[in-house]
C-alpha cells in the first residue's frame, strides 16, 4: 500500500520532470532552425566580402555553440542531420561568394582580422570582469585597511593589478579598433554609405562605444577612490595622454560614419565630456602629487598648475638659492641640494617625472631643457669646482706638452744623425 502510494506520489514529478526536459530539447531545435534560416538569409543578401566574412563568421559560431546537440538535432531533422545543414549553409555561402566575384585570399584575411577582432572582445569582456572584481576587492580592502594597517601591503597589490588592469583593457580597446579598420584597406572618408553601415554594424555589435565609455567611468573612478603615489600619478597622466590621442583618432572616423545618427553622435559627445573630466583630474591630481614630491626633497615652490606656472616657479627657487649664497652658510645650502638631489631629481624627477610630464604635452620640450639646465646652474653654484681639480688638470697640461716636446726633440735629433 505505501508503495503504491509513493508510486502516486512520485508521477507528477516524473512526468513534469519529462514534460520540462521534452520542452528544453523542443527549444534547441527550434533556435537551431531559426538560426539557419536567418542565416540563409543573410547568405542570399551578402553584397560584398565584409558581408561575405561575417556570415562565414556566424556559421562557424553557430556551428560551435550547437555541436553539444548534435544527436538531438540528428533526429529532430531526420532525412537531414545536423552536419549536412552546416554543410550545405557554407556550400550556399561559396556560390554566393562566387557570384559577387570575391577573391578567396581577400575573404581569408578579412576573416582572420574578424578572427582578431572576435578574440580582442573576448578578452576585453575578461577584462572587464577582472577589472570589476579588483575594484570589490579594492573597496573592501581599503575598509579593513582602515582597522588594521596590516592588510595595507595587500591593497597596495590590488591597486598595482587594478591599474594594470585597468591599462591592458584600454588598450584592448583600440587594438580591437585597428583590426575593425584594417579590413577594408581604405580611409573612412573614401567609403561609400554600405560599407560604412557594415563598419557602424561590426563597431555595434563589438559594444566599442560602450566600452570606451565603461573604461573612461572605471578609471575616473579608481583616481577618485584611491590614495595613489606622486609616482602613480607619473604613469596615470602617461596612460591618460595615450587614451586622449588613440580617442582623437578615432572620433573624425565614428563622426563620419554615424553622419546624421543621433543617438551614436550624442554617445560620442558624452565620451568627450567623460575624457575631458578624467583629464581634469589626472591633471589637477599630476600637479599635486608632484607638489608632495618636491616637499619630500625638502624644497617649496609657490602654487603651480600648469607648466608655465611649474616651469617659472622652479627656475625662481633655483635662482633664489643661488642668490641666497651670501645669507646663509655653504654648508646648509649644500645640504638641502643634495637631499634634493638624492631623494627627488636623480630617482624621480629627471628619470620618471620630465619625461611624463613633456610626453603628455604638460611642459614643452623647451620647458623641460629649461628645467635641466636651471638644475645644473644650481649644482654648479652649490658645489663649485674644487681648485684641486685645476691644479690637477694644469699638470695633465704641462706633463702632455713635456711629452710632446721630447718627442719634437727625439725626432729632429735622428732627422740630424748621419
């Protein structure tokens, strides 16, 4: 009796159960037939090699994410199997190609450069989840870290990794970027309207907009909420600078293809607005860290914002101090100039800072010369030539003309001889 009971009790389930597993196949097939008849479409529409490349593209996606099926489908589209459909979508894309005159090595090498492009997005989607983890982490970090200065040399690694992170999607980016151009081996503004609508389709469906503007809000984001280093700064205002430039380039090109598109125009606006306040920062935040490094070598220059105003308020401290020679001792003079030029100008300044600073157009080339000659004005006014190197060089002098003279005398003495 009981049995029968669990029996009773057991069928809803074990029908329910194959009721659910029927529909789930029923839902295969059916997204299976969809995607091939959506694609036989687009086979019959191609009208160049790009279009030619992405439905290549798409059957070979729909052919992996399907495989795992292959049985089912075997059966569910009995003659038919699930081979010979693929089979016979890459025969119709061949005729077609055939038909529009397309050359095979130039379907290959857009096809390897979408290759390119469909690996760079993966990767840029990995990215991403990296780089949000490291933010949860950095956050939370940075909670602890506030009870218990101990977890500090792990926040200072997740901030390192972030910002790595943060530079490798960046550059993704663009890279993606590049190989989307690469394939049609001409200058936006020598296409025509189709392929620009086949551009503007590849930049959308590769979330390329969206993902500028979701890099621009993640690094905005970790200056805002990170207590970063002067040095840190150095390389942020380098990954900046690099950011600004690959942008500039690419904007004429999403202008000229979204000619009259709204809503693509208006995300381009709002990228500009999002780079410029991320500049903003790294610019106002450059200036202030490179105020805490100066005051790490123990010198103060008046309020600088800008190149002009760093350029002149530095060449004003140096000249100060050289003037300064008659009030205050040799020795503290000295002692200040080789603290600063221990702890700042020969490990920061000069190698890391002027560098950064001119290549990302914040002082000009001329400014940096200027900055490096007023340095060593300053060396040489703090720490003159010793007389002893005089006296030594005169007697290099006179022992070199010594030498000379006797080998002047040896020859014309031999010149003489019999």
């Amino acid at each position: 009796m009981r049995t029968v009971k669990n029996f009773i009790f057991l069928m809803p389930i074990v029908v329910a159960s194959m009721t659910a597993q029927q529909i789930s196949d029923r839902a295969i097939v059916d997204r299976f037939t969809k995607s091939v008849k959506e694609l036989f479409r687009d086979v019959d529409s191609a009208q160049s090699a790009h279009d030619c490349a992405d439905v290549n593209a798409l059957i070979e996606e729909m052919e992996k994410e399907f495989a795992a099926h292959k049985e089912l489908l075997d059966r569910a589209l009995y003659p038919d199997d699930y081979s010979k459909t693929i089979t016979n979508l890459k025969g119709r894309l061949l005729v077609r190609q055939k038909d529009l005159g397309v050359i095979e090595t130039q379907l290959v090498r857009i096809a390897a450069l979408e290759s390119q492009v469909r690996e760079l997005s993966g990767r840029i989607d990995d990215m991403s989840t990296e780089v949000t983890n490291l933010q949860r982490a950095h956050l939370l970090n940075m909670e602890a870290a506030a009870m218990d200065r101990a977890l500090l040399d792990s926040l200072k690694i997740v901030i390192s990794r972030l910002r790595q992170s943060l530079r490798e999607r960046d550059n993704l980016i663009f890279a993606l970027v590049d190989s989307l151009f690469m394939q049609y081996d001409k200058d936006v503004a020598s296409m025509n309207d189709v392929e620009k609508q086949g551009i503007s389709v590849r930049l959308e469906r590769r979330n390329v907009l969206t993902n500028i503007k979701k890099s621009l809000e993640d690094n905005l984001k970790f200056l805002e909420s990170t207590n970063l280093s002067p040095n840190d700064y150095a390389e942020i205002a380098r990954q900046n600078q690099r950011f600004s430039s690959q942008w500039n380039g690419l904007r004429p090109k999403i202008t000229s293809i979204y000619l009259g598109g709204r809503k693509k125009n208006k995300e381009a606006v709002l990228i500009d607005s999002m780079l410029a306040t991320w500049s903003s920062k790294v610019d106002q935040g450059t200036w202030n860290a490179l105020r805490v490094l100066l005051e790490k070598g123990g010198i103060q220059l008046k309020p600088f914002s800008s190149g002009d105003e760093f350029t002149g308020n530095f060449s004003e401290f140096v000249a100060a101090e050289i003037s300064n020679a008659k009030q205050e001792p040799g020795d503290v003079r000295l002692k200040r100039f080789n603290t600063f030029n221990d702890s700042v100008w020969k490990t920061d300044l000069e190698p890391t800072w002027l560098p950064v600073l001119a290549g990302s157009g914040k002082i000009t080339a001329n400014q940096k010369e200027e900055i490096e000659k007023k340095f060593g004005s300053w060396q040489s006014a703090i720490a003159p030539v010793s007389p002893l190197v005089y006296i030594v060089v005169a007697i290099l002098l006179l022992m070199l003309l010594w030498s000379l003279n006797r080998y002047v005398r040896k020859k014309s003495s031999a010149n003489h001889s019999p």
